[in-house]
C-alpha cells in the first residue's frame, strides 16, 4: 500500500561477502506492483572516484566510491514520480557513460544529456525525437573525436551520432532498422542492438518481408538436456 519506494544502493567486499556501506535515496521510487517491467535497466557506472546510480525512474544518483556519500543528484528531486494514465510510471534508466570529465546520459526529460563529474552541473543537452524506448549505445571514436550513439523508438526508428564534447549532431538517420510487412510496422528492438568497436551489429529489417510460417513441434523435441560439452 506504500505509494513511494527507498533506492538502496550497497557496496560489497567481493572477496568476504561484507558490507562495506549502504547508501539509502528517501522515496525515489514509485512502488507499483507489477511483474512487467516496461523499460530499460541501466547499469551503475563506477569511475573518477565515483558511483553513478541510475534508478528505474529517470535520476542520476552520484555518491563516492569509497565511502558511499551522496554527492549530487540529476534531477534535482522534488516529488515522488507517480504512475501514468496505464498505472505504469516512467521508466527512464539507461546505462552512464564517461567521457573526460563529463558524464553522459539520458535524461527524464527525454533529452541526451552531459553532466559534469564534479558538481552535476549540465554542459550541453541535446533534443531527440521520438523519445520512447531510448538507449544509449556507447562511445565511439571517430576521426579520433568521442562520439556518443543513440537510438531511439522500440524498432529502432532514429539513429543519431552527437559529439561527445559539444553535443553537436553530427548525423541522424530515421526509419534505420525499421521495414514492412504490409501495412504493419516492423524492425529490431533496442535489446537486439550491439555496438563492437566502430560498428553498429542489428537487424536490418527488409520492405515487405514475408515472415517465416510457425511450424508446430513434438513437445518431447521442445526442450536439450545440457551436458558438461554442450547439450
């Protein structure tokens, strides 16, 4: 019956298993209770002497690594979030990323954004459309220049590249992995993108592409039995 839920971050010795400091965020979280979780989970971010925490709801939680004391926060907290018109809230976590002495990250206001490691403080943002289902891909290197790529849309609709230091864009290309199957809208999910090295690996959908026909199997087949060389 709670509405609000407490972030926890712990810090664990990874050798003896003892807890080295818990860090508590009052009531960053809205506690609703379903088993479907519509929205990325973004990966804490440990480095410069620093954890970046991003929670389920769109905040970036920064405390020092050795000790766990909170340092600053983006956005500045204000209120609980609260559920949408479906019961679901927001879910806006994606992964952080460092580059020099600015962090990047995707903010709840559905906008790239590079904060300063220091204080939180913003260095540049960038607007993106179609903001649904956002991720950010990684960091890479071109002409020797950090770049940071998006993509954005469930299917993968826009891809862009943004320098990494400006937050200029360099490109954008809508319409990247997305194709038809008839009048239905079809592509890859972001979970289905990878980036290797200077290389974007997906699924690229073709125009009216047949799908494959489902074929039904013996149920005793459905499932490998697993062995120490393979199944």
């Amino acid at each position: 019956f709670r509405v609000a839920a407490d972030d926890h971050v712990v810090a664990i010795a990874a050798r003896t298993g003892q807890t080295l400091w818990e860090t508590v965020w009052p009531q960053r979280s809205y506690n609703y209770q379903t088993h479907k979780h519509r929205g990325l989970f973004g990966v804490p971010l440990v480095a410069a002497g620093k954890v970046f925490y991003p929670n389920l709801h769109g905040h970036l939680m920064v405390m020092d690594a050795k000790t766990g004391k909170p340092l600053w926060e983006y956005p500045e907290f204000r209120s609980t979030p609260q559920p949408h018109a479906g019961g679901v809230p927001s879910t806006l976590n994606t992964s952080p990323f460092l580059v020099g002495d600015t962090v990047i990250w995707y903010g709840p206001d559905t906008r790239v954004v590079a904060l300063s490691v220091e204080d939180g403080s913003v260095v540049w943002m960038d607007q993106l459309k179609e903001p649904r289902y956002p991720r950010i891909l990684g960091v890479v290197h071109v002409n020797e220049k950090p770049t940071v790529l998006t993509l954005t849309g469930w299917l993968g609709e826009e891809a862009a590249l943004l320098d990494a230091v400006t937050g200029e864009t360099r490109w954008r290309q809508k319409e990247f992995t997305v194709g038809h199957q008839g009048r239905h809208k079809t592509g890859t999910t972001l979970n289905d993108a990878m980036l290797h090295g200077d290389q974007l690996v997906t699924i690229q959908t073709a125009k009216d592409a047949t799908p494959p026909a489902a074929r039904p199997r013996n149920r005793q087949h459905a499932a490998q039995r697993l062995k120490p060389r393979g199944r």
